[in-house]
C-alpha cells in the first residue's frame, strides 16, 4: 500500500528519535511490500527559528493531506531558550495545540504497557503487579473543563471564578465510538470512568456510553467512578484493558497510568479524528538536557509509528511485528541509559533503532 505521512521532527531530542522510527518504518515497507512518501512539517520552535511563529498554514495543509502525522517533540528549556521570551501565544506548545485544533484530534490514546523487563522501574510493589498490565486511556480531548466557559468576577470585594463542564451527546458518542472500536482490536473491555454520582455531565456520559455498548455486544462495559479509578491504577492495574473517559480525568489518569510503568521513554501516544487520520508521538517531552548527545531512547516515538500502523494505516500485522521486535531487543538485553539496568547492554539512540529495523 502506499501512504503518505507527514514527519514532524520538533524541537530537543525530537529530530534524533524520529529519525529512529522512519528507520524501522522504512524497515516495514522493505518487509511487506509496502510504500511510505514522507513530508517533513516544521512545528514548535523549529518553525519559530524558521517562519517566526510555532505553526504555519501551509503545516496544517501538509499535514491535512497525509495519512497520518509522526511527531517528536516540541519546546525548549524555558529557562534558557529564546522561544520563551515571546508572549505565550507565540511560542512552541501553541504551535502544538493550534495542529491538534486544528485537525480536530478529539480522541487521545495512551498506553500503558508493562515489559516484564521493565517491571524493576515500576514503582509498586511486586504482588500489585502480578502477572504486569497493558491498558490503553482514551481520553476525550476537545471537550469538558477545558473548553467551556471561564471567567473570573469580583463581586462585593470577592473575586469569584467560574469554569463550565459542557459535554453533548454527539460528543460523547464519538469518543465512546472510539473506545468500543479499540476494545474490538484488543481484549475487549472497556471501563468508563466518570463521576455520575456527582455530575450531570457524567450522567449523560454515562448513558450515552451504554447505548453505544449496545452496537458492540462482544464488548464487556463496566462504569468506574474517578476516585475510585485513581485508586485501582496503583492498587490492581492488571483489571483495566480500555479505559474511557473525559477531558480532565483522562489528563490526570494518564499521567498516573504513565507514572506507573516506571519508564517515560516507552510510552506512546496517539490523537484522532473522526476519520483514520492521527498524530502520534511519544508521551514525554523534547527532554532538552539530553539533546544532541545521541542517548535518548527512542522506544516511544518507535511505538507511536506502530500505533500509527494499527490505527491509521490498518496494518495490524505490521503494527505487531514493530512491538515483538521491541520487546525482543529488551529480552535480549538492550537499554538505552534511561532503562539502564545491572547486567544489561547500553545502547545509543541510532543502536536502539538499528536493533530494532534488524528483528
Ligand atoms: P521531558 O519529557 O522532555 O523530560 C523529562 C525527563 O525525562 C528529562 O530528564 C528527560 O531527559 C527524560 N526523558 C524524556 N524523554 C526521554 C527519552 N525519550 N529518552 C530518555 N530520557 C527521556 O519533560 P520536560 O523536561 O518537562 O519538558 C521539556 C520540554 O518538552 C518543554 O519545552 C516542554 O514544554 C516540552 N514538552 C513537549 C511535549 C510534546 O511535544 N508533546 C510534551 C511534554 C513536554
Ligand atoms: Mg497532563
């Protein structure tokens, strides 16, 4: 097949570990007959340096004609880097969340994968691990607490202020749509998480995510209450295969979800519209303090181009293939120095990628 996917190699540590997954997606293509044409897009401060500002139009139309966007990462040190002495609608991360509206990528995807070989950077304890996790968070990203209304009011010398949790069904509908698509291609469970004892916005949350439920009857639902959801991510991980769920939550779970692999530079991410169509990159940042120094690991970025394959491109068998053969090079002991364990063999950004286009 041939497709055509828009390369974002951002800012720090971006170019370098997207420069790894082109490598093992080239390394596809040779494999299975595949053709992927490349169009590289300047975002964040490499389009400051370039255009003057963190996004152009003519990025949005490259992007918008692909089939799907790979990205690093974007930003600098804030302390040091002149892209942070512009008014905050001018630099980097407003590159960033101008494409994701862009391209309206109202679905966010996370997962959270314990390799077996990692599980010595997993922060709980061994009998909560158990036989490890693999979940994926999606997380509505266009909607609730972050794009209602907001103001603050001073009343009566008081300053009061005010943010509003709007959701409507439709977009409800097609987040949860999403999630129940997800769960067909893994092991078919989803957990809706919300706050229905509280929240009107998570009554209607609810309910339209059971008449959802109806078209996929393969698919077991069960309703999560938040608090209670944040407690079960640190207390037995292994129940949660999808987990859905609203704008603010999904921001706080994800992160806690993240935190509890142990490894930032594994995990991947993924943005979607209502289409095929989605950005992928890596969940950490552009990690300036190791910029250019060829050690960054490049795992996540890898892993978001499988994501890429699987939910862009329906290349399931190719998706696979790029996750066995991380988890291949693990078992044979390759690390890059954030994973670096006693015993183990310590590679380089180019090594890791080289390692992993082989098998
Ligand atoms: P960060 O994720 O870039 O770095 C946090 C720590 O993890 C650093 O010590 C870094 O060296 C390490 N790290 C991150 N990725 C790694 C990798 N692949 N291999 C080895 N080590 C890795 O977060 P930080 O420092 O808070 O932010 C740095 C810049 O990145 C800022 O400008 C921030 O705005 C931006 N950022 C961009 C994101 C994006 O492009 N979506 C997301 C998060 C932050
Ligand atoms: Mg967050």
């Amino acid at each position: 097949m041939n497709y055509k996917i828009a390369l974002i190699p951002g800012d720090g540590i971006g170019p370098e570990i997207v420069a790894e997954a082109k490598k093992v997606l080239d390394k596809v293509c040779e494999t299975y007959g595949h053709s992927f044409s490349y169009e590289e897009v300047l975002l964040g401060g490499a389009s400051i340096d370039v255009h003057g500002v963190p996004l152009t139009e003519e990025a949005v139309e490259t992007a918008k004609a692909s089939d799907a966007v790979l990205m690093g990462s974007i930003g600098g040190d804030a302390k040091t880097s002149p892209w942070y002495k512009l008014e905050p609608s001018k630099r980097p991360e407003a590159g960033l969340l101008a494409i994701r509206k862009a391209l309206n990528l109202f679905a966010n995807l996370r997962p959270a994968y314990l390799y077996d070989e990692l599980k010595g950077a997993c922060p709980l304890k061994e009998e909560v691990i158990g036989d490890g996790f693999d979940m994926i968070i999606v997380r509505e990203l266009t909607g609730g607490l972050y794009f209602g209304e907001r103001k603050t009011v001073e009343e009566n010398g008081v300053t009061t202020a005010v943010d509003t949790l709007t959701y409507n069904e439709n977009e409800i509908r097609r987040i949860a749509v999403k999630a129940f698509d997800i769960a067909m291609k893994r092991s078919k469970k989803v957990t809706s998480v919300d706050k229905a004892n509280v929240l009107d916005s998570s009554r209607l949350w609810r309910k339209v995510v059971e008449e959802v439920a109806k078209d996929y009857p393969e698919v077991t639902l069960e309703h999560m209450l938040v608090d209670n959801c944040a407690m079960q991510l640190v207390h037995n991980p292994g129940q949660f295969d999808v987990i859905l769920t609203e704008n603010m939550f999904g921001d706080i779970l994800s992160d806690e979800a993240s935190m509890v692999t142990g490894s930032i530079g594994m995990l991947s991410s993924a943005s979607l519209n209502e289409t095929k169509f989605g950005l992928y990159e890596p969940s950490h940042g552009s990690a300036p303090d190791i910029a250019g120094k060829g050690i960054a690991n490049p795992l996540a970025t890898i892993l978001s181009a499988a994501m890429m394959l699987r939910y862009s491109l329906d290349l399931d068998k190719e998706a696979d293939a790029v996750e066995a053969a991380v988890q291949k090079v693990l078992t044979e002991g390759y690390r890059t120095v954030d994973i670096m364990a006693d015993g183990m063999k310590q590679v380089g950004t180019k090594e890791m990628g080289d390692l992993i286009a082989e098998r």
